[in-house]
C-alpha cells in the first residue's frame, strides 16, 4: 500500500488568516488535524515510509509559476514528490 495526500488550495476555502478556514496558519490547521489522524493509522502499512504530497487548485512557486496549477507537488521535485 502507498499512501498519497493531495491539498486542496481552491479559494473555496476560504482567507487562510481567518480561523475558520481549512487553511488557516495555526495551531487548529483541520487539514494538517485530518493528515496526522490517517497518517498514524495507515503510515505502519506503508512500505517504503515515503508519501507522495500534491497540492491542486494553487500557485506552484517551487517551479516559478505564477498561474493556478492543479497538480504540483508540494516539495517542488515533480520526478520524486515524496516526502
């Protein structure tokens, strides 16, 4: 099994600096809260231990885009976007 996470960065989800966002920078981030939750579940039954992470509906700055991509990865390594 391989576990992959992908990031939603659309606006739907509104200011990332208002609490109440999905993206809020702090301490109650709920996508970092869900992430950690099935990661620790699933992370024993993944082989190799790396996991792949994309971010859709955002701005790759890792490749100099300035244009909304909807699949990057969040390392900026697209050949090995394993973390």
């Amino acid at each position: 099994m391989n576990l992959a996470i992908a990031i939603d960065y659309t606006a739907s989800n509104g200011d990332p600096e208002e609490q109440d966002c999905l993206h809020f920078v702090g301490p109650n981030n709920q996508y970092e809260a869900a992430i950690n939750m099935v990661g620790t579940i699933l992370e024993p039954y993944d082989y190799d231990k790396l996991f792949p992470v994309f971010g859709f509906g955002g701005i790759d700055q890792f490749n100099g885009s300035t244009r909304i991509n909807h699949c990057f990865p969040l390392n900026g390594l697209t050949n090995h976007p394993s973390v």
